[in-house]
C-alpha cells in the first residue's frame, strides 16, 4: 500500500458505533513467532485476553466515533468547554479511593521503551518510579510488543540481565529499584497481530491483559501492585470504559476493589476540560493525573485545526510558561488535589550534552523547567534520560522536603481558570529555520519508526511520536491557514515539498551516505509529504506509520 493511499485511509473518520462485529468467538495469534512467547501466551493470559475482548471490545468503536462527532462540532464553530451536563461533579465534594504507598511518592519519573537493557538502567536509576512505555516511545512491530512483556515479567520477578554484545559490559538490576508502572496503548492503536472474531483487537487492551496477567500476583505478593499509565484519553466516557475494564478483572481475580492503579495522562484539548469527570469515573482506581504536555501541544493544533485564529508559532517558542500552558499545568494540579490525587509534570525531553559547558546550559533549562512545575504545586515530574535524574531530583527534594508529595497546594486562592485562557494560543514568530528543524526532526523520526525505533535523540532532545507530530502538524497548520513566516515567505504546499527535499539532502550530509542509504529515509519523506500535504489532517502519523513498520 502507498503513503497516499495509506494517509487517504486515516484522514476518514474511525469506525461508527455500526460496525458489524463477525459471530465467531476465535481468539487469534497471527504474528509471527517471538523466542519465549510461550511464556506469555499460556492458556490463562489468553483466557483473560479473549473474555475480555467478549465484554469490552465492542464499544471501542462507539468511543471512537464519538471523538470524530465532537471533532466535526469543533470544526464547524463549536469551542471546547466545560460541559454543563456534568457540573454536579466539578462542584461536588468526593474524593479519589486513596493509594498505595508505594505510590504517595513520585517526585521524579523516567519513561522509556521495554528494550531488556532501558528497563534495567531505568528501574537503577535515581528516580521514584518507571513508566515501562507501550506507547509513544515504542514502534509497536510485533517482536518488540512480545518480548517486552518478557522483559517486564522478568523485571517483576528480579530475574532480568542484559550483557551488551559489542562491549560486553553487563547489566542488571539494583537491590532497590524503581517502582514499575505500565503505559498502555491509546484506544484509536490496534494490534493487528491478535484477532478476536476475525477483527485486530485493541492493542491497550493486549498490553493490559498480558502485563496484569503476568505480574500481578507478584507485583502485589512484593508490596506493590498493578499500575498503569492510561493515554490520549479524550473524554470521561473513555475514563469510565476504562474503569469497568478494571473492575471486570478485579471481580475476575477475587481482587479487593481498587487493587489495579492507574495514572491518566491529560494530553488532549477536549481531555482538560473534563478532568473532575476523568477522577469521577475511575474513582475507585485512580492514583494521579499527569500533564502530558507534548501529546497536549500536538491535540490543541489538532483539534483546533479548523480556527484560523489559534494558531501556533514555532514550536521552540511554545514552552510551559506561555500562559495557555500555565493555565493547564495549574488547572491540573487545583483539580487532582481537591479531589486527594497526585499532579504528576511533564517531560524534559533534554538529554545530557557531551561538552561539560553544554551540559551545563541542558542542566540549566532542566532546572528552570521543573522549578516551574515544582512552584506550580505538582507532585512530581518526568525525565527521559537517567543522567537529568539527580537535576530534577534535587528540585523536587527542596520543594517537597521530608514529605512525600505536594497535595497541601489546593491552589484554591487562584482565579477560576475560564475556557478562554486554556484555548488563547501564545505569541511567537513562524521562522525558515524553525520550519526546517521541524522538518528535519520528522523526517529523522518517522524513519527511525518505521523501522522499529520509537525513541530517538535528535538534537539534543529526546524525541518520541508526541513531538514528531507536534512537527508536522505546526506545518499543516500554517499551509491550510496560509501563514508567512517571518522573512514574508507565504507557507504553501510547494514551500514545504521544496524545503523537504532540500532537508532531506541534509540529513543525509549530517548522517553520512552510508547510514542514509542503508535506513528508510526516501520511505519516510514520501509518508512527511502525504500527511503534510492533505487537505484532511491525519489523526496520528502513526496509523499509517504503523502499516509500514516491520512485522
């Protein structure tokens, strides 16, 4: 299948509630063979997968078709708000179940993908917690899906070791690691490998299943237990799809209620707007909220990709302490504490310079970034490498002290934050080389991804798929508006094809021919054109991404 014809399936709306499900109850294995998937897909695992797929998978589609009904509103006018129907919850007083205390503690995070040797070095590092990512930092092919619930079953029981082949050098975990936290899939990403009634089930739903199957018994026997980071949720509806899934499984496995935790990402526009709603409905399980601030950045361009009059400049220029991304970290954090939930920040996506006065000026923004988010009142933050750790760390520890979390900051002195201060975009200028960067950022990730790579440091930053969207939808946005940049050079179709060749060359000069040639950069620049040219705005660049990448 082409880039073109891949983008014209996923710029269509997903799946209606219509969709006719097939009668047969088959739970299919259709990828290929991984080394020790047996391990994993045992007859319990798959009993557990397909009873839920039975109960759950049906109204996935309705869930999505809502998205593109309140989009189409959006389109035509219609403003994100704050939805009257449920104010009872905003003004009621309840609060969340509670949490564990493994979980009252969160001031740093690290993230990353399930490779053997990124879990070890995550789980050693001076950190509070890891987030063990599904999700936007892994391009899911189907033997890096598999063998990272390997790894994290191993991780779980202490068994896991990684011995590098082209050094030697040996790892394996501390006497104390991290505490382990799963990211799942978003609703809108399938697994095409397993198939339930003759249809690719949701791949949140297998990383789910898989991981809770395997490392609950575990996870709670160690004094922890089955935590997940839930992303992209869109509305209170989901949240609340998510809460029977846990529930169905906690009846399942004679769990008290509220065993299974979770953390749910707040990174979409119309998701901000209902977070009271969000806690309300997984009360019983949910521990915190977090700003995933670059997923935000991209769904405030995507949602409001009709409004001429919202959009964004460089994305350089869009930093936390604009004021519509104040709005939302500190709407955040009043909201999840009036209710006993943690705040969790966002990511520094910096990673350590190799010059000591460069690190220097990498620790410096570090610092300024999660002072920030500290002062605001957030509870913790995340980091993508474990070499900014003791930075944040130590912020976090003069903020927090001797506690364990900020959850005495109510916040409530604050003005009510009104819809218009979330949705008012931030000054800046469009600029060629931030357009170029832009460019030259996509082009090298989309590459790395559909190659296997979901994770890749790109100037000095740690790019994953929530900030290669935000690059080639800040550019989709300036062509359908018909922006200048600031040298008066208009924005158009042909602009960006001619500045895509051109980055494309130099790519290839600062790579070197022979990595050029041997990835798939041609590939990656035809799929940067698709989506970047087409007058309808593709979801996720990783729909049709996910077509291209290796079984």
């Amino acid at each position: 299948m082409t880039a073109e014809q891949l983008v014209a399936r996923y710029a269509k709306s997903q799946p209606s509630a219509d969709t006719e499900l097939p009668t047969s109850a088959e739970l299919a294995l259709i990828g290929p063979e991984v080394p020790g998937q047996d391990t994993i897909f045992n007859d319990g695992a798959l009993s557990l997968l397909a009873a839920l797929c039975e109960e759950f998978t049906q109204e996935v589609p309705e869930l999505l078709s809502k998205r593109q009904q309140r989009q189409q509103r959006i389109d035509n006018g219609e403003l994100p708000d704050f939805l009257p129907e449920t104010r009872a919850i905003r003004d009621g007083e309840w609060s969340i179940r509670g949490m564990p205390d493994d979980l009252k503690d969160r001031r740093v995070e690290i993230t990353g993908p399930v490779d053997r040797k990124m879990i070890i070095n995550a789980l050693n590092a001076n950190v509070k917690v890891f987030m063990a990512d599904f999700e936007d930092s892994l391009a899911p092919s189907w033997e890096k899906v598999v063998q990272g619930q390997i790894n994290l079953r191993d991780a779980v029981r202490g068994d896991i070791s990684f011995t590098a082949e082209n050094t030697g050098k040996h790892y394996s975990l501390d006497e104390d690691p991290a505490v382990l936290i799963c990211r799942v899939r978003g609703l809108h990403l399938k697994e095409k490998h397993v198939e339930f009634k003759g249809e690719a089930i949701p791949g949140g739903l297998f990383d789910f299943a898989m991981y809770f199957y395997h490392n609950y018994h575990q996870l709670l026997t160690k004094g922890s237990g089955p935590y997940f980071y839930i992303p992209k949720l869109e509305s209170h509806v989901e949240a609340r799809w998510w809460a029977k899934v846990f529930a169905f499984v906690e009846e399942r496995f004679c769990l008290k209620p509220g065993t299974i935790k979770c953390t749910c990402l707040i990174e979409t526009l119309p998701a901000v707007f209902e977070m009271d709603e969000i806690l309300y409905e997984l009360r019983s399980n949910i521990v915190a909220l977090n700003c995933g601030r670059w997923d935000y950045i991209f769904s405030y361009i995507k949602t409001l990709k009709k409004h001429a009059e919202r959009v964004l400049p460089d994305r350089q220029a869009v930093t936390m302490d604009t004021p519509f991304l104040s709005a939302y970290s500190r709407l955040l954090v009043k909201t999840c504490h009036k209710r006993g939930a943690l705040a969790m920040g966002g990511m520094a996506a910096f990673i350590p310079a190799k010059t000591p006065e460069a690190n220097e000026q990498v620790l410096q923004k570090v610092k300024g970034d999660k002072e920030l988010e500290a002062r605001n009142g957030h509870d913790g933050t995340w980091v993508a490498h474990p070499g900014l750790a003791d930075t944040a760390m130590t912020i976090f520890n003069d903020y927090i002290g001797a506690g364990t979390n900020q959850l005495h900051i109510t916040r409530d002195v604050d003005a009510p934050i009104l819809a218009d201060e979330l949705l008012t975009p931030c000054e800046g200028e469009r600029t060629e080389d931030g357009m170029r960067l832009n460019i030259r950022i996509a082009l090298q990730y989309i590459e790395a991804w559909i190659q296997g790579n979901g994770c890749v440091p790109i100037y000095g930053l740690m790019e994953d798929a929530a900030t290669a969207e935000i690059s080639r939808t800040s550019i989709w946005q300036w062509i359908q508006h018909e922006k200048s940049l600031s040298n008066g050079k208009l924005v158009t179709k042909a602009l960006f094809k001619e500045m895509l060749s051109e980055e494309l060359a130099n790519v290839e000069q600062e790579l070197g021919s022979a990595r050029f040639n041997q990835g798939k950069f041609n590939q990656a620049a035809c799929l940067f054109d698709e989506i970047t040219t087409s007058d309808e705005l593709v979801d996720f660049l990783t729909l049709p991404g996910y077509e291209l990448l290796t079984a």
